[in-house]
C-alpha cells in the first residue's frame, strides 16, 4: 500500500479516513486518497466494492459517516451536491443522463445555462444567450457532435449518447471531472473512441475515473487505486499496479482468469 504524503498542497481533492454505512452495512472503510492537479486516476475493483458510493461521497449525493473530503483546501463533507458542482466538482452516473426528447444542442445548453444558475425561461434578454449559445458551440465541438446539432439525444448511438452525457458534465467547466464507467456497454471500437476522447477532454483537468476495461485504465491513466470491500488496498502507477502481488490476487487475477 502506498503512503500517501499529508502535506501534499497540490492536492485537487483529497480524501482523509472516509466511512460510509448504509445501517450496519460498511461500505467504505477508512478511505485516505489525494487526486493531485492535473492528473488521471482511476479506480478499480470488483462489483460491488464501493467505487460509485465513493464517487456519491465525493458529489455530495451521499454524506460520509465519517472521515474529511477536501476540494483543494476546502472541506466538502457536509456541502450540498449544488454547491460542489460550482466550486468546480463535476461527475457523470453509472447510467446515462440524457434528454432523449432535446436534441444534441439543447441537451448541452441547459448544461451551460445550469452553470449560470439560469432557468429556462423566454423572457431572458437575447445578449444572455449569445454567450450561452457561443459556449454551446465550443461545448459540441470538443466532444465531437457538432454534426449531430440537431439531432434528437434518444437517436444518437449509444456511444454518442456517452460522449452528449460527457459534454452535459462538462458544461460547467469542472476543474475535478468525475467519471462512472463512462465506457460501459461499449464496442472495443467504441471504448477506444471515447478514450481518445477524454484524453483530449482531460487535458487541464483532474480526472477520477470508475472503469472495468484494463486497457482504457492502464493506458488512459497516470495512477491507479485498487478498491476492494469498501478499502484502498493500493495506490500507484500503472506499473507498479500490474506488479502489486496483492492487487493480482484481489483483483486483477480475478478478471483475467474471468
Ligand atoms: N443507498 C444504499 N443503501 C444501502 N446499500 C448501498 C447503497 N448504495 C450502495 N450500497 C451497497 O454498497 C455496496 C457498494 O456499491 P457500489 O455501487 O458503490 O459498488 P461499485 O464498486 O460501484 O460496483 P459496480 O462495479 O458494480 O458498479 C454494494 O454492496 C451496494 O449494495
Ligand atoms: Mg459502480
């Protein structure tokens, strides 16, 4: 297990001793972790093993029984969903987000409109959406849709449904970007894609990212932490995680032989 360094100030998040228990069951056991600025870490770890409860805990959706969240030096354990998600925190779910009903650009302008606190409504003066729409456009362009504009989000292929779902995150210009298995039920082709994707989209950026393709983790990622049962049992490069005796016992040995 990697020690982690308690005065790391170049820390975007970090997390100290977190525990969560739905009643008696203990989901996340004693969790110590640090996404440092900049960088791609991903988690790992077999079903059920607490990885999107972690990322719940980190969103706020869920409040930690205990333990500290900090976004850089702010604590954010007790701080509403809302409120993370404008101090610069933003995730997607384990289940696309969608608007299958609004198209490629509505879909991705209410994610900005959002980031400005603004409501849908018609009687906003014109010179405010000119920016919004502006930002929409950038938006489209950096995940690839701008030829689907107009198109509905429920006729977008599944994999551009992911990326239309990775925009929506994006739109409020995160520093701390978290992602839940956003490759899930993709085609080799399609995972490859979008791993290209947010290499591009990464970039400036912290990126936490849940994923089970051993490839996309490995190559995507700079640091990897391994959870099983709710505890961090390793943390560190790709290298030295294909390496860990314990890790290929707890998991990775599990899915190769899988
Ligand atoms: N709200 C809740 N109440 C009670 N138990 C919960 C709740 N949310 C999650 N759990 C339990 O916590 C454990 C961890 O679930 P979690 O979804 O975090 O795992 P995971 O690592 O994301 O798994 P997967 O790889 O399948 O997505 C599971 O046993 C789950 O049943
Ligand atoms: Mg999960």
């Amino acid at each position: 297990m990697t020690v982690m360094t308690s005065t790391n100030t170049n820390a975007a998040l970090t997390l100290r001793k977190v525990n969560k228990s739905f009643g008696e069951a203990h989901i996340i056991r004693g969790v110590d972790l640090e996404l440092r600025t900049g960088e791609r870490h991903a988690f790992i770890g077999p079903n059920g093993a607490g990885k999107s409860t972690l990322f719940h805990l980190i969103s706020g959706q869920f409040k930690p029984s205990s333990g500290e969240i900090f976004l850089g030096d702010i604590p954010i354990g007790a701080v509403s969903p809302e409120r993370i998600n404008r101090m610069g925190l933003a995730r997607s779910f384990q289940i696309t987000n969608i608007f299958s009903k609004l198209s490629v650009f509505e879909n991705l302008r209410l994610g900005v409109m959002q980031r400005f606190g603004m409501q849908y409504t018609l009687w906003r003066p014109i010179s405010g959406y000119r920016k919004v729409n502006e930002l929409t456009e950038q938006l489209m362009e950096q995940v690839r849709l701008s030829r689907h504009r107009d198109t509905l989000g429920g006729e977008l292929s599944y994999s551009e449904q992911r990326s239309l779902e990775i925009g929506m995150t994006l739109a409020s210009d995160p520093k701390v970007l978290l992602l839940d298995e956003p490759m899930a039920g993709m085609s080799r082709e399609e995972t490859d894609y979008t791993a290209d994707l947010l290499r591009e989209l990464s970039a400036g950026r912290s990126l936490m990212i849940v994923e089970h393709d051993m490839d996309v983790v490995f190559s995507l990622c700079d640091r990897i932490s391994v959870l099983v049962y709710g505890q961090v049992v390793a943390t560190g490069t790709p290298e030295e995680i294909r390496n860990n005796a314990q890790v290929q016992e707890a998991y990775l040995g599990s899915e190769v032989s899988a």
